[in-house]
C-alpha cells in the first residue's frame, strides 16, 4: 500500500534546485507535438530559471475548463482562438496588456487578424503559437482528366459547380464513385460557409445574424447537394472515406477532386497521399469573386495564461520566447505553417517544405479573411450550427428552417450571456486593468 | 433445487439448452472480436469481409497500446492505490453505520433508515455541481482526495447491504457478549465482524469493480494526466486526435478489462452469492 | 427514556455517525446548494448571482432540454423491458437444471463486469457501419430477407444514423443483463417446489406455471430491478460520453439528460442552468419511484412479509 501511495503521489509544482517548474499543456500529437517539444527543450536549454513541462492533451477545451475551473489549470495552455472570448468573460484568464507592453510586444509585429483574435473586450489574452489559413485544394490529375485546365481552379462558387459536373463519376450501378466537390469532406468549419456568400454571423455587438439572406444562400447551396446527388447515395459514399490521416482520405484516393483545408495539408499529402501526387492551392471560390475576393478563413492556436495559474511571470517568459522570431520560424517549419510574425527571415519562406506556403500566407493577410465570431457562447453555437448542417444535410431540414431554428435559439443564449457580462463587467475591468 | 426439474418434456429442454448455447455465443462473441481485433495488424482491422483470426497474431500491438497510452502503469498504480483506498473506507464505514442501524435498538433508528434509503434515489448528476464546488474550496481538485475520502463516509447501498447481513444474525450473540462485559464497540470489533467476512468480502468485491469502473469522477476531478486512472486514461488514448488505432484501442481495452475478470475467476462464489442477495431481498 | 435507552440512542448514533457526517455534507448539503444555485447564474470562476425562475423558465423553452428528456426517456422505454424480458428469459433457461449451468451462468455475467469505458470503446467497434461485428452478422440476414421480400435493407451505420444511434447504445446496455440474471436466478431458486408440484398435479403447463406461480413469486424481484434500471437510466453518461467523444451524436440523438447536464456545467460555464436541470431531473426520478411503487402495489406479491 505504501508504494502505491508513493507511487500515485503528484509531482508539484515545487521549485527543483531553484529552478520554478511550469505546466504547459497542448492538443497536438505526431509531428506538431514533436515541433512545439523542440522548441520548448530550447526554451529550457536557454536559461536556468524556468524549467516547462510540456503534456500533450487530448480534448484541451474540456480539461482545460474542468481544470481552471477546479482551481488547478496549467501555467500555459494551449488553445483554439475561439475559446478565448469565453474563457475571458468568464474570468479563467489572465489578461497579458501590462506584460505583453512591458516586453514590447504589439500590434504592429504580427499579422493583423491574428493580434485581433487575441483580444476580447480591449484586453489582450494570448499570444499566437501556430496560425492557418483556408484554401481550395485540388487534384490536379483529376482535373486533367475530366478535360479541365490543371493550373485554372474555379474562381466562383458557380465555377466550382461546374467543375463539378464535369469530376463526378459514377459507377455502372448508379453509385458515385468519386465527385467534383464535397462540403462535408472536411466539416470542421460548418458555421462558416456564410462568409463566402456576403454574409456574416453576428453583427459585431450583441445580435446573432445567422439567418440573414446571404447565409440562407449559402446553406441552401449545401442543401443542394443531397438534392442534386441524393442523401441516401451521399451518406453510402461517405461512408466509405477512410481516416483524414490515411491513404484513404477522401482527397488523397481520388474520391474527391477538390476540397477546402487548411495549410498543414501539405503534411499529410506528404505522409499519405501516392507518390507523383499532384495538388494546388488557390483561394477558396466566393458566390461574387469581383466584391467578395479572398474570402479566406483563417484560425489559430494561441498560449493563454489561465487565470488561477501558480506562476503566471514565468508562463509569460515563456510565451514571450515562443513569440520571438526565431522560436516562432522554427515551430511554424516544424508543423509545416507559415508564421504569424509579420517580420519573416527570408530563408524561412525559401526553405519551407510546403510549396504553396506562400499562397496560404498571403490569404491570411487578405482584408476578407475572417474568423469564427468572437462569442463567448461560441461552443454552443457551433454545435448549433454543426446540427444544423447535419440535418440540411440529410435532408431533415429546409436550410431556411434551420437556420431560423439555429438563430432563435442562439440569440437567447448570447442575450443570456450578454446579461452576464454586463453584470459582471464593471468588477472584471476593474480587476484586468488593475493587473 | 431448481423447479420442475426433470418434469420438462425431453424435447423441451432440449430446446431450452439450445437457447442457452445461442444465448451464450451471442454473450461471448463481443470478447472474441475485442481480442482477435487487438491482434491484428491494422490494415486487416480494415478488411472486408471481417475475418476473425489474424493472418499472424500481432502480440507486439500490445506493448505498443501500452505505449501509445502514455503513462499506462502509472495508471494502472493510481487505479489500484484508488480502489485499496475506497475498499478499506467503504468497508470499515459502511460496517459501522450498518450496525448502528442493525444490532442497536435506539428510538427513530427505522425513520432514519428510511431517509437512508431515500438518498438512493438521487442520481449523481443532481448533487455533482455542489460537490465538485465544495471540494474546490478544500483544494482537493486534482488531487485524488475527491475520490477516496467520499468511501469513508458510509455509501447508502453498502450500508444496506451489510444491514441485511447483520439483522440474519442471532441475537443471543449480541446478548452473550454483553453479560461478559464487552462494549458496543468491542462487540462489534470482535464478536460480529468475524461472523460477517463473506458479506465484508463483498462489499469490497462490489466496491473495487465500482472504483476500477468509475468514469465520471476522475474525469472531473483529476487534472494532470500522469494522475489518471486506467478508465479515464483508456479514453483519453481514444479520443486523441488522428483518428482510430483500433487495433490498439482493443488490445488496451483487454488490458483494462483483464484484472477485473480474474478478481472474478478467483472469487465466482462471493460475487454470485453478494449479487444474489442485492436483489433478492428488500 | 430509559438510561439504557439514552446509552443505546448514543451508541446507535455513534455508530452511524460516518453515514450522518457524509448525509449532511455529500447528500444534504449538495442538494440545497444545488437548488439554490439553479435559481442562479453561476459561472463558477465569479460569484453566483440570484436570478430567480430565469433558468426554469429558459428551461421550459430550451427545445435540447426536450430532446435529451425525449432520448432518456427513449432509452428507458425500451432497455428496460427489453432488459428484464432477456434477463428472466434467461434466469428460466438456466432454472432448468441444464448441464455445464455454472459456465452458462458466468458466461452471462462476465460482461457486466466490464468497465464502461472498455464497453464503449469496444460496442463503438461492434456498431461501426462497415467494418462492426453487428453488421457483418446482420448483412447476411437482410440479404435473404431482401431476396425473399425484394425489399431494400440494409445495416445501419448505427452511431452515425439519428435513427438507429439509441438502439446502439440499448443493445450496448443490454450486453450487461448478467447481473440481473443472477438476481432472478437467486429468486428463481427460492420457489417452494410444493407449489409446482401441486400446480402440475392439477394438470399445469410450462407456460401456466410461469405465469401463474413463477412470476408472481418473483415480482417483488423484478420490482426492485425496475427501480433501480430507471434511476440508472436517468444517469446514463459515460457511454455514449466516450462513444461520441463528449458530443450529442448525429442530430443530437444521443444527447441524454446527464450529458446536457455535465455539458452545461462544464462546457458552457452555465453551472446554474445545469443544477435547474439536475433539480428537475431529480423530481422525475422521485415521481417516477412513486408512480411504479404504486402500480407495483397491485401487482407484486409479498410472501409472508
């Protein structure tokens, strides 16, 4: 019994030979998690103070919240930007303004729209670690084969359908063999088609607008798939698609002709896809390309410093080395992304593996890129939106209908949380800028 | 004795032994795909038709599941320290109280068994936000405090449970310990206590299969990973991102699943006889 | 009282003293403060803030409450008698005296051993659309019948289809009806054989019997299993949990009462909301008890209590 109680003791945070041990958790694995260990052991190399301890975490946002919210977070966390608005009115963040300002970190160092994912109501909550943008991904031999130019990606959401027509073939039974386009295939960004269409989720101050008409267009052109293609056939041929990191992704064995993803594609076409294999990348098509020209998505992982963490001075030193350029190069090439410091060495873009970084880079800068709404009821929302989507997409429900449903429902939970944050607000200013 | 024995018609429990074979398959079919698919390589997890032997066993896909969960002994010595930990609170707290409410006659003892038997209707989610609040205060989240110092306090179903066991036995043994002078205590501690190792035996069974089960606990209140218990480490590997291993995934469920059927080879009779007398009287 | 009686009160209470302290502070005191808390809006990392009915009224209106009620409560209509209809059957079966009874009998039970994240995990597997066990034994079945019928059946990706996704995670509970086949069998063996007897001397059949002296012997059993399967079934968490990776399944199927809980307190940093959920879930619960209890009454048959 005494060796198991021995055995299952916790490792604190005490200082070890002096040195101050921080907690650092992420979502990555495989090569990601490898890049970001590089960095930290150079971090610990580099001084004696500050020691990290780096744990690689699955399903972040719900141990990161069980953890703050049980008084026992890590230093430094990683997390997807869009966790941040409700982490910080809820008061599970420390605010980074002073110390950012003190190591004369600003605006100006980074790509704009990153900085701006970082802030919440004036105040600065993260830093960036790894940023991505969106694009359209082709096959290019798909497109030779079906007669269309290799180098030339549809430009406009009617293009794409037409290039659809053209990709897709079926086998003698009737059943799809592979298709043009599929927006299910990745559905990571559900709530987001909208953008391509003009239209936008929120207004930017309390009311949710999923049901404008820009956005209705935009899931009715989902809608259209199940219609066009029908939604028994379609379930039955995705059914079939393998593992996203596989050989039998969809994208990678010539199911799919084109799809929307992101910059670290590069890395599993690289693991997984046949030799010889052929892609490019271009901005993802928009329903009007002249008015609404590189509309990219855009995401990001960000470090935050949860609100009761033991050592909050130290985390920062860190995420201050993680920000500074070399670090940063070094972890953005070691998962294959761009970096989201304006100021670039020049090797970095030339010695990139990924040959169309440069694409994904300048999508990121396009004044249309946007980002998942800032909301603090963002998960639900999102869960919304994926359910939504879901049952347009077998056919449940009429795109109007569920987005009328989603926007209801929304709006009285944001109002909700807008109540709480007006509430709370004078308290919680008070205390971010006192920090 | 079983009833109508040997009065059944030939052709009936024929058939009824048929029944119990299909039955039986049908229980054991899940066991055998979990571990033919924890032995084979991957791609032949993927094939189809499903075959059920592997073209060659892959013993090796179990260290690697051992490895690809992270910090699979430490676990499994969390899980152990965790259920020693609940096994010796449940047993000592829940003999007390169920003597207290069995071999002690005192005034209101049945009205408050009653309200003991009422806390068993209310489901763990209901109470779960309070309690998760409380032992915030204490500082015990993160620690494994939250998921033995409960086990002390004397579990409703347990107490229940012993309080059956202690009412069968005889009166005059109480009596008879009394004129020799012994306390309440001391009775308890050494006249009644032995008498009862069978019941104590399985309440700890049933309180070790709970512990080693528990899902929902660790995965609120345990915060550093190296601190996980085997359930909540088994899916946290699950759910990690990159897809399905799953080859892996049943090779480390075998391995999850494995200690508990052999606590219950070695002790088949305890647990027929405790399960048995859950249901059987109330 | 007496002084006798004052020393046995002392003790008596003594004893049970480790059940009081934990009633008072992991029973009594988590309920109040729960029903306190959902009169509030409560995000853990700031004070709650009284709010009134606002949670209940939220409640009343929040269509996924309905749907997580409805896919509990869709759980427990059919696991339930699905459950005790499986586990009896085969309480019977094995009540025959038949050989090798024992191994059929740990056979039976083994799976209710299994934890249930090692259960989820592994019914994920069996359930999977192409490559589950479930399936691949169901195509050749639907095959015949499509030959037969010329209908059109086919296996459902179970987990993955709103439709079929509840009727996984049943099949995945029942695996575990050994534990309620010991019990019946217990009960099974405390039949007086006199009353057989007697019955097959008035000429009764295997199915009369059953009826008519087994059932009725046994309901006060089957009763206390009933309970018990409805109070779990409002718990219902960790598998579909693991299955759907902390998720409401396809079209938010598989969302039950205890997920959109936890999932309110812990997702959505509305601890208020999720104890007004946990309030109303616990009068279900309790008038659920009751509305059992007193059809029970009618029904169950006490011998010599």
């Amino acid at each position: 019994m005494a060796w198991l109680a021995l055995a299952a003791c916790q490792r604190g945070g005490a200082p070890t030979g002096g040195k101050v041990e921080i907690e650092y958790w992420d979502k990555w694995t495989g090569f990601e998690e490898e890049a970001m260990r590089a960095v930290v052991e150079d971090f610990n190399a580099s001084q004696s103070r500050i020691h990290v301890n780096f744990s690689s975490v699955s399903q972040i946002n719900h141990k990161l919240m069980l953890a703050t919210a049980g008084g026992v977070p890590p230093d430094v966390s990683g997390v997807y930007a869009n966790m941040i608005p409700a982490y910080s009115e809820n008061n599970a963040l420390t605010p980074l303004d002073s110390m950012a300002a003190a190591a004369h970190i600003t605006r100006e160092q980074y790509i704009d729209i990153y900085w701006r994912m970082c802030m919440h109501r004036d105040h600065l909550w993260a830093l960036p670690s790894t940023p991505t943008s969106i694009a359209l991904i082709w096959n290019k031999k798909l497109f030779r084969e079906a007669g269309l130019n290799p180098d030339q990606p549809p430009r406009s959401i009617a293009e794409l359908e037409e290039f659809n027509e053209k990709l897709v073939k079926r086998r003698p039974d009737g059943s799809l063999q592979s298709i043009g386009f599929l927006p299910e295939s990745p559905d990571w960004w559900d709530p987001m088609w909208g953008y391509r269409f003009g239209g936008a989720l929120w207004n930017g101050r309390d009311a949710i607008t999923v049901n404008s008409p820009e956005n209705i267009a935009a899931y009715q052109w989902i809608a259209s798939y199940p219609r066009r293609f029908g939604a028994h056939d379609l379930m039955a041929f995705r059914d079939g698609f393998g593992n996203f990191a596989s050989p039998q992704n969809p994208f990678f064995n010539g199911r799919v002709a084109m799809e929307m993803d992101g910059v670290w594609v590069y890395n599993y076409i690289k693991n997984y896809a046949p030799a010889g294999f052929e892609w490019g990348v271009a901005p993802f098509p928009s329903s009007d390309p002249v008015r609404l020209k590189d509309v990219a998505i855009v995401d990001l992982d960000a470090l935050v410093i949860p609100a009761v963490a033991k050592h909050p001075a130290e985390a920062f030193a860190f995420i201050r080395y993680v920000n500074s350029r070399k670090p940063m190069e070094k972890l953005c090439l070691g998962q294959r992304k761009f970096s989201p410091l304006l100021a670039c060495s020049p090797d970095f873009l030339r010695n990139h593996p990924n040959p169309w970084i440069g694409e994904f880079l300048a999508l990121a800068k396009s004044p249309n890129a946007c980002y998942a709404p800032p909301l603090a009821t963002y998960t639900q929302f999102a869960n919304d939106m994926s359910d939504a989507v879901n049952r347009i997409w077998t056919g449940k429900s009429s795109a109007r209908a569920a987005l009328d449903e989603v926007q209801l429902r929304q709006q009285a939970v944001f109002d909700r949380s807008l109540e709480r944050w007006r509430r709370l607000a004078p308290v919680l200013t008070r205390e971010w800028s006192a920090q | 004795m079983s009833a109508g024995s040997g009065k059944h018609h030939r052709g009936a429990r024929a058939f009824a032994f048929l029944l119990l074979l299909v039955a039986g398959v049908a229980f054991l079919a899940p066991f055998a795909w979990m571990i033919s698919t924890s032995l084979k390589p991957l791609n032949e997890t993927m094939s189809l038709p499903p075959r059920w032997l592997p073209s060659v066993p892959q013993w090796r896909n179990y260290p690697a599941a051992i490895a690809g969960m992270g910090h699979f002994w430490r676990y499994t010595a969390n899980t152990l320290f965790l259920c020693g930990m609940n096994v010796c609170g449940t047993v000592a707290s829940s003999a007390l109280a169920a003597y207290g409410f069995a071999r002690i006659e005192w005034r209101g003892r049945d009205k408050v068994f009653l309200v003991l038997l009422a806390t068993m209707m209310i489901p763990y989610p209901v109470i779960m936000v309070p309690i998760f609040g409380l032992f915030k205060h204490l500082g015990w989240i993160g620690s494994f405090k939250p998921l033995w110092v409960p086990a002390f306090f004397a579990g409703a179903f347990n107490v229940f449970l012993l309080r059956q066991f202690f009412l069968g036995l005889p009166k005059y043994i109480s009596e008879a310990a009394r004129i020799d002078g012994c306390s309440e205590f001391q009775t308890f501690l050494w006249v009644i206590l032995p008498l009862c190792k069978p019941a104590l035996l399985v309440v700890a069974l049933f309180q070790f299969m709970y512990t080693w089960n528990d899902f929902l606990a660790p995965l609120i209140y345990l915060a550093r990973q190296d601190n996980y218990t085997l359930a909540l480490g088994l899916q946290s590997f699950q759910s990690q991102n990159g897809g399905t291993a799953w080859h892996y995934l049943m090779a480390a469920s075998t391995l999850v699943v494995l200690p508990v059927i052999f606590l219950f080879f070695f002790t088949q009779r305890s647990f027929i006889e405790g399960i048995a007398a859950t249901g059987g009287k109330n | 009282m007496t002084r006798g009686e004052w020393r046995d009160c002392r003790n008596g209470l003594l004893f049970i003293s480790p059940w009081i302290a934990g009633f008072l502070v992991l029973c009594l005191y988590p309920v109040i403060t729960s029903v306190y808390y959902s009169m509030c809006d409560y995000s853990v990392l700031s004070p709650a803030v009284f709010t009134g009915a606002t949670n209940y009224r939220d409640l009343f209106t929040d269509a996924i409450f309905w749907k997580a009620l409805y896919n509990t409560a869709f759980f427990a209509a059919f696991s339930i008698p699905l459950g005790v209809f499986i586990s009896l059957s085969l309480a019977i079966l094995l009540n025959f005296d038949l050989p090798g009874r024992g191994i059929f009998r740990t056979v039976f039970f083994l799976p209710s051993l299994v934890p249930m994240v090692c259960l989820a995990v592994l019914w994920q597997w069996m359930l999977n659309g192409e490559l589950g066990l479930i399936n691949n034994a169901l195509k050749p079945l639907l095959h015949l019948l499509n030959s037969l019928f010329g209908s059109h059946l086919y296996p459902p990706n179970w987990l993955a289809d709103a439709r079929f996704a509840k009727w996984g995670i049943i099949f995945t509970g029942l695996w575990g009806v050994g534990n309620a086949v010991v019990i019946y069998l217990a009960g099974l063996q405390e039949v007086p054989r006199h009353l057989y007897e007697s019955a097959e001397l008035d000429g009764a059949g295997f199915w009369s019997k059953t009826a008519h002296i087994t059932l009725p012997i046994i309901s006060p059993v089957i009763y206390f299993n009933v309970i018990i399967s409805l109070i779990g079934s409002f718990q219902v968490f960790a598998v579909p949990y693991v299955m759907t990776g902390g998720g409401d399944g396809p079209d938010r199927s598989l969302l039950f009462i205890a997920t959109y809980l936890y999932q309110n307190a812990f997702d959505y940093w509305n601890m208020g909301y999720a104890c007004a959920i946990g309030v109303v879930l616990f009068f279900m619960v309790v008038a659920l008890t009751y509305v059992a209890t007193k059809l029970s009454e009618r029904h169950i048959h006490y011998s010599g209590k």
